[in-house]
C-alpha cells in the first residue's frame, strides 16, 4: 500500500462505527483520555501487520457486539478489508485484499509500521519481556521467518511447561520440546544477536546527532554463544531438568533473555540520566524507522501514541524533523506545536467526532 487516505472501525472496543479521511503528511488525532484514540492506531496496525499491539482480536470486539470491522483505503484506491466475527468456529478474522480472502495476512501484504508508545521511553528500566518484545517486533517485519519461529517456540514452551507440572514427568518424555525449542530457540538467538550488531553500526552516530554530543552507545544480548547454538540450548534444557521440575517451567531459553545497553562503556541503566535515557530510545526508534525502510523498500507508516507529551523540546524537534517526509498519525489531548498547521500536509481529527 502507498500513504493510507482514510479508515473506517466498526465495533472495535469503544467505536460503533467511525470514519477518519487521513492526510498523506501528518494526521493528529486528539481527545480526552479514553475518548478511543489509540483503538485508532491499533486499527491501523492491526490492518497492516495482521495482528494488534495491543490484545487479543476477541478483547478488540466492543462489548455485546456481534462482530468488528476495520477498512482502510491508501491514495491509489487500494483497500483492504479485517473481519472479525466470534460465532465462527474457524477462521474468525479474515483479510480481504484484492478479492481475495484468507484467515491470515501474507507477509506480502505486510506494509512497514513503525509504532512509538510512551513506554517505549521506558525500554531501559522495564521489563526483559518489554526488550524482547522491541527486538522480536522489529526482526518480524523485516523477516516473515522469524515471527513463524517465534509462534512454534512459544507453541512448544507451553507443552514443555504444561509436562513439567505433571509430579512423575522423565527426561525422555521431553526429549521431543527439548529439540523443538532447541531448533526454534537457535534460530530466534541468532537473529536477534544480528540485529543488535546492525542497531549497533549506527546507534552511537543516531544518539550524537540528537544529543549533540560525543558519547558511545551501543546494545547488546544478554547471552553469548560460539558454536552450535542448537546443541547448546540442548545442553542446557537437560542440566536444568531439576530445576524446571521443580519450578513447572522452563528456566532457560530465549524467553528468558534480554537486551543490555552501554554508554561510554558502563551500564546504561545504572548510569544515564532520564535524559540521555530518552535519546538513546529515540535514537533506537530513527535507526529502526530507516533499517525497515532500506531493507523493504518501502517508507514505513509511523504510528506515535501520545509521545509527543513526554518529551522536551529538544527531542520532540528531533522527532518532527528525522520522520517529516513519512507519512505519521498520532495522538495527543492537544494541538502539537512543533507541527507547522498551516499546511495541506497536516490535518487534526477530533474525536468524538461531531
């Protein structure tokens, strides 16, 4: 799809049915807390990656609906249709593109998202989870193998973990989710380790560029591995057996790495200010707008949830002048001054709308 021109929900969370047209520059969608303007962002991404940010498609249904829509149309006239309807036994939420139908969205239709949420500012004192989370939505755009990866990972996690609370499990009757995880698991470390070195060749120049200084930033995964990694995840699943029967879960695995920033060679975490804490996410967010774009070719849509209000000045400068020539849509309680409005590229939408 080329810049999206309008979209249309029904039924999804607090819309009965809403109609936004889109500007092809920057579109702000403003209103009080709770007023649905992130159920509109989520719309969106869900209709171009195939699965929200945010829940599950049953959670997205609006309470005592029998069904959600979500349409959108880009500038060449090009649409797409969700459909979710829960009284179906299968295939619950179907695409339509191009009169085609089908209950998943092929990588092929997939168009690049970019989505920047106020705890994206957090990245680097929340959770592990929230780190692997970044990492695992950023490869998956980039490499339709690796989301397949993660869903068989997960898959075999849980039947790993559902045995491992059985009181007289044995080694051998996990032998078969040991290889799966291993197999799947190796795969997953692999690509993450390659991307943290792409972020890495261009982090510290991002940062310096919004920070105006001379600091060196990189990230790195928490784990190293030299050699087969696959044999190695295996090794380790069979060392922690005691451990895991007694805990009813797998103690080691991918789903128990992390993500570790450094500035000047120390822990971020322990030793940059909120601040500098900020630029690095930031600039995490520029080199991941511009990785997406060179490897797909394609210029991602930006989605920003309400990040415009927990950043200074400085920063939300940086912000408006590294992604002006996409296409952004956003919310916010107010008008964002940093964004010129007297433009045909800039257009507010008031929600609720009259």
């Amino acid at each position: 799809m080329t810049r999206l021109g309008w979209l249309r929900v029904q039924h999804v969370r607090t819309h009965s049915d809403v109609t936004v047209r889109l500007n092809e520059g920057v579109s702000v969608i403003t209103g009080q807390n709770g007023s649905g303007k992130t159920t509109l962002l989520e719309a969106i991404y869900l209709a171009l990656q195939g699965s929200s940010f945010k829940g599950s498609d049953s959670e997205i249904l609006q309470q005592d609906s029998p069904w959600w829509r979500i349409e959108i149309e880009d500038l060449d006239k090009n649409k797409r249709v969700v459909n979710f309807d829960p009284s179906r036994t299968q295939k619950r939420k179907q695409f339509t593109i191009d009169q085609k139908t089908s209950s998943r969205l092929a990588p092929k239709y997939k168009h690049p998202v970019i989505l920047f949420e106020p705890d994206d500012l957090r990245l680097l004192n929340g959770s592990p989870a929230r780190r692997r989370q970044f990492i695992d939505r950023f490869i998956s755009q980039l490499n339709p193998l690796y989301s397949t990866a993660l869903r068989k990972y997960d898959r075999a996690l849980r039947q790993r973990n559902a045995l491992l609370k059985q009181a007289s499990i044995g080694r051998d009757e996990l032998f078969a989710w040991d290889l799966a995880l291993a197999e799947h698991g190796a795969y997953i470390i692999e690509q993450r380790i390659a991307f943290t070195e792409k972020l890495n060749s261009g982090l510290t120049e991002a940062y310096n560029d919004i920070a105006k200084s001379h600091d060196d930033v990189s990230i790195h995964y928490s784990h190293t591995f030299v050699g087969d990694v696959k044999q190695k995840l295996v090794n380790e699943l069979h060392a922690h057996f005691d451990k895991d029967r007694f805990l009813g879960s797998t103690s080691v695995g991918p789903h128990r790495h992390d993500i570790r920033f450094e500035i000047n060679g120390l822990p971020a975490l322990n030793t940059a200010s909120r601040g500098e804490i900020r630029t690095i996410v930031l600039a995490l967010k520029f080199l991941e707008v511009s990785l997406i774009e060179q490897l797909t070719e394609t210029a991602p849509i930006i989605l920003l949830d309400d990040v415009f209000s927990e950043l200074d000045s400085t920063r939300q400068r940086a912000l408006s002048e590294r992604t002006k020539r996409y296409q952004i849509i956003m919310t916010s309680t107010h008008i964002i001054p940093e964004i010129p409005a007297n433009t045909h590229r800039y257009s507010e939408i008031r929600l609720p709308l009259e």
